[in-house]
C-alpha cells in the first residue's frame, strides 16, 4: 500500500477518508499516514482517530508520500498545492475515484480529482487538476472542467458546459447544453443555469439569475 497524508481536518477531510475507506476494501491501495493542516487551524493532535503530522512542512521528510488536499474552497486548494509545489520538486497528488462512480474510457482525467460514490463522467468530458466531484454528480459528454472547481452533491451538467477554473457549484446545480460558467463564480444551490454566467459572479434561482460578486 502507499502511503497517504490528508490536508485538512474539517467536513471534507472526513468524507475524503471515506473515500479512501471505499478504494481500500475492493483494491487495498492508500495508507493514510494523518492529516496535515496549517498550523494556524490545528486544534487537536488527532483527527478521526489519525494523527495531525503538522503542516506542509512534513512532506520535506516524506516527498514520495501522496497527498490528498481535503479542501472545499478551490482558492484555498490551490493556495495549498502551490505551497507544497514550491517545496517539493514532483508531489504525488493522487486521483481518487470511488468504486461505485461511473467513468467513461473516453473522459479525460488530470491530478488530484476527488470523485465520489454515484457520480458519472461520461465521454469526451475533460477534467482538469484538482476538481472535487462530489456524491451523485453528473457530467456529460464533452463537458469541461477547469482547474480547482469543486461540484457540489447532485450537480448536473449536460453535454459541453464548460466551468471554468475556482468555479463552485452548490448542490443540485442543473446546466443546459453549451452554457459556460465564468472563472470563479458561485452558483447557489438548486440553481438551474439556462445562460452564460460571467466570471467572479454569483448567481442563483431558477432560471439563474446575477445576485452579486463572488468572493473568495
């Protein structure tokens, strides 16, 4: 088995293990060595029953262990993935897709994806480093993802909608054909998106409509 740290210590880091645990029991795959977290955010020595290792510092020691970076927010992701890239010459961000996912032959799959059980990739998709998929999403053909977006639980996309970097979906987010969602933009829950969304709004409602400026 190969050894594998967890950044973060919240919600998402707890779902991740799960993941993990899933992998684990068809194929015995990652052994998770901890949790990493910035030292500002470590409260606890351990975390659902694994020790906190410390910050990125850690991987100094260990720089062929995997890392999965447990993050919801896709800035801070990338904030972390750059922190450990600059100490590091090749880290091991592994991706991690759950046995009960559907992923089509034809997708194509960058570094560091979290997808999790029921979701559905189908052909021609492209998703790009470090996008969380989360439970029982759908993404159809020839869709693309960019780089740091995160789907929440039940997003829907139909074929080639296009979401760009830093973008956020929230749960049960639908998109018609060909719509393009702006770098980093919001999308509220429950939001059905008929049109373009420019980049860094949120929008939310059915149809989707620009309630302000999305921040980090």
């Amino acid at each position: 088995m190969k050894p594998l740290v967890i950044y973060g210590t919240g919600g998402h880091a707890a779902e991740v293990l799960d993941l993990i645990d899933a992998i684990n029991t068809i194929q015995p795959t990652w052994q998770v060595d901890g949790f990493l977290v910035d030292a500002s955010f470590q409260d606890a020595p351990f975390y659902l029953g694994y020790p906190v290792l410390g910050d990125h510092g850690y991987l100094q020691a260990s720089p062929e262990t995997a890392i999965v970076i447990a993050i919801g927010s896709g800035h801070a992701r990338q904030m972390i993935a750059d922190k450990i890239r600059n100490l590091i010459t090749s880290p091991f961000f592994p991706t991690l897709i759950h046995p009960e996912a559907i992923i089509s032959s034809r997708a194509t799959l960058g570094a560091g994806i979290q997808i999790c059980a029921q979701s559905i990739i189908q052909a021609r998709a492209s998703i790009a480093d470090h996008v969380i998929i989360n439970v029982a999403c759908s993404i159809s053909h020839d869709c693309t993802i960019g780089p740091f977006a995160t789907l929440a639980p039940g997003a829907r996309l139909a074929g080639n909608v296009t979401v760009a970097s830093h973008t956020s979906l929230g749960i049960g987010v639908v998109a018609i054909p060909g719509v393009h969602l702006g770098q980093g933009s919001i999308i509220g829950a429950g939001a059905v998106l008929i049109r373009d969304v420019p980049p860094a709004s949120t929008v939310a409602g059915n149809p989707a409509t620009r309630i302000g400026t999305a921040t980090r």
